[in-house]
C-alpha cells in the first residue's frame, strides 16, 4: 500500500526560496540602476534649464548674473528658471560660478560654469558618463564643472 505525500520537502522548499532570492535580487540591482538614471537625467536638465536661464538673463540684461555660493540660485536667474528650481538638491548641489572681469563681458580669460558636487560618487560618474559630449565640462576630483561660457568667451 502507497501512502500519498501531502506537502513539500526541504529540499523543494529551499529551491523555491533561493530562486525568489535571485529574483529580487535582480529586481533590487535593476532599480537602484534606474533611480541613478533618473538622478542623472535630473542633473543634466537642471544644467540645461540653468544655462538656458543664463543665456535668457544675458539677452534681456547684457550682464551674466553675479556670483553665489553653493546652493543659492542666483537672484538674476530666478525670473528664468522654472518656479521652486533649487539649486541644492538631496542627491547633489548646483554652484554657480562667474568668473568673468568686472564688466560682465566674455572677453579672454573668463569663465561662467555650473559646479555639480553629488554626495554619491557613482552618481557623479554617471552623470559624467551620460553628459558624454553633450556640452563642455570637466571632472575635478569628483566635482563635475559644466561650462557655459569657456576661458575664450564662446559658449
């Protein structure tokens, strides 16, 4: 006489637990790869809204705007930046910096740039990855400098 089995042994129970446990594993690592993209996509908009919003201020005024710490969006900028933009974000802050003479012109010699300095040095390479050759900056030590107006005055 045959008994019949009414449950599951170990060994099939423990397949099935470390075949989930693989899964979401891969599910975990694919979204941590997401959530860096999207981070990253974010960054490379801000830059494009800033510099945007700098070309807009040099159009209507005929001066870059001033210098300001880290995470302070400049006054003059803020009419052209889209409403509640911050330049000091969780994941990353935004710097502007001028380095133009007095006179506010982009002769020889001055630099306008947005300095980005993430709190993830894997978002930072990203983001140097995905900039590629989308615009002029350089990686520092982990400080990525996005220019828009180089040494020589041109954009």
């Amino acid at each position: 006489m045959r008994r019949r089995r009414g449950g599951f042994t170990i060994v099939e129970l423990l397949t099935v637990m470390i075949v989930i446990g693989i899964l979401a594993g891969m599910a975990l690592l694919k979204y941590i790869d997401l959530r860096h993209r999207a981070r990253t996509a974010e960054a490379i908009a801000d830059l494009e809204a800033i510099r945007l919003a700098a070309y807009g201020a040099w159009y209507e005024h005929g001066t870059w705007p001033g210098e300001v710490g880290p995470g302070i969006v400049p006054p003059a900028l803020v009419e052209y930046l889209p409403g509640n933009f911050s330049f000091a974000k969780p994941e990353y802050t935004l710097d502007w910096e001028n380095l133009l003479p007095a006179a506010g012109a982009p002769p020889n010699g001055g630099t306008l740039s947005v300095v980005v300095t993430a709190s993830d040095p894997r978002l930072q390479t990203a983001l140097a990855r995905m900039l590629g050759n989308k615009g002029p900056y350089v990686d520092v030590n982990g400080t990525l400098v996005f220019f828009i107006v180089d040494a020589t005055g041109r954009s």
